[in-house]
C-alpha cells in the first residue's frame, strides 16, 4: 500500500449505512484521510458532500449503489480530483416507497441476500455481516436521487464492474467507460464488502497512476497562488 497524503477519500453510500465501508477505512486510513457519508447520516447527502469538499483539495469520491449518482452530482466542484464507482450500474427507476423498502427487508435476510447479492462462493459469515449495514427502510432522500440517471464521467474516473452482479451488464457501463478506466472483480454486486482486499487493490493502483496528476494539479495550483499573491501586492504599491 501506497502513502497518498496529499488525497482524501470520500466515500458515500445511499441505502447502506456507512460503516459498510469499514474494510476501506481500515485499509487506507494508514495513508490518507478518509471519511464515510450515508444518507441515514445526513439527511441531504448532496449538502454534506459539499460541506466536506469546500475543506478538502485533491478528493477522490468514491461511490456504491445510489451514492453513485450522489457522487456524480458533485463531480464538477473544483476539489474533486477524480471519482470512483461502483456498482449496481443498472438504471434506477424511480419506486414506490412502500415496494423499496419491502425490497430492503427481503435483502436484510442473510439467505436470500447471498442468492441474490453476492457469489455463490462466498461465505456466509460475510452476508451476515453484510446484512447488518442494510436498513429497515429506505431514507427519504434516496427517492429524490432516484430522479437521476449516471452519465459519462466528466473527468477521468474508475469503474469498478462486479462481473457476478445480478443487477447489471457490462452494457450498462459501455457509456461510463468512454472517459474511464475500467477494474473487473469477481464478484457480487458489492465488491467492497465481499472481496475488499481486491477491491482496495483496485483502488489504490488507480491513485497511484493519480500521483503525476496530483503533482501537475498542485503545481498549477500553487502557480496560480503565486500569481494572485503577486498581483495582490503589485495593487497595494500602486
């Protein structure tokens, strides 16, 4: 693992709570800052990620499921570096409360969110533990998100395809991939949880071959700096 002092890591999930993340948060919190957003945590996702970002300069946002489109909103601001998703990818239809969050009850239940969540390889502990991060029911913010579709990245970007997700193809990337680099994982639909070490491997190659950029990015910020301190002094002599 690799030292990124310079990036922060922000990750953000819609549904899932937050600590979902814990494997990425032990992992890279040795070489970066790293914070973790749901929307059960803060009611207006998009609010908090600007809150975060208007204090950070080189973030990497790295989203799942409908953080994704969160993440997207967001995407533009000046201190997002790059963004990471991950999926499903599928196109989210906007849902009746009610049927989401029988939806969210079926999945809370270990057997059948190891049929229909993850490899069939995969232990059971892990579903267990997993299932434990799924809420009784969907946030209020998350229908709202739902009105969004995820569109090609505007700066490059990582996508991280689960090649066992029951809920996406690799159709529903084609388009993300025009500007993006693109990690294939064996996996269920949340590679992060079912095999972290991958995933976090996957992570951390792709902020390594960031590591030129961010020295070009802080290069040009520092010039930019210099140029506006100068101009601020030339103004006080006249």
């Amino acid at each position: 693992m690799c030292s990124f002092p310079d990036i922060e890591l922000i990750f953000v999930s819609g549904v899932l709570e937050s600590d979902v993340w814990k494997h990425q948060k032990r992992y890279f919190s040795g070489c970066c800052e790293v914070k973790v957003l749901d929307s059960s945590k803060s009611n207006d996702i998009e609010s908090r990620l600007e809150e975060i970002l208007a204090n950070s300069e080189n973030a990497v946002v790295v989203g799942c499921e409908f953080g994704n489109l969160a993440v997207q909103r967001v995407e533009d601001h000046d201190n997002v570096m790059t963004t990471v998703l991950t999926g499903p990818f599928s196109k989210l239809s906007r849902k009746n409360q009610r049927i989401f969050n029988v939806l969210l009850k079926l999945f809370s239940h270990p057997k059948f969110a190891k049929i229909a969540l993850f490899s069939n390889e995969t232990n059971y502990s892990v579903v267990k533990d997993f299932v434990s991060y799924i809420p009784s029911q969907s946030p209020d913010k998350i229908l709202n998100l739902m009105d969004y579709d995820l569109r090609v990245p505007v700066k490059n970007s990582l996508i991280i395809y689960n090649n066992n997700c029951r809920f996406s193809n690799k159709n529903s990337i084609e388009d993300l991939t025009t500007n993006s680099e693109l990690a294939c994982i064996n996996a269920g639909s949340f590679s992060f949880f079912e095999k972290p070490q991958e995933f976090n491997k996957a992570l951390n190659d792709y902020l390594l071959n960031k590591t030129d950029f961010l020295e070009k990015r802080n290069v040009v910020k520092n010039a930019s700096e210099n140029r506006s301190l100068k101009d601020f002094e030339q103004k006080k002599l006249v």
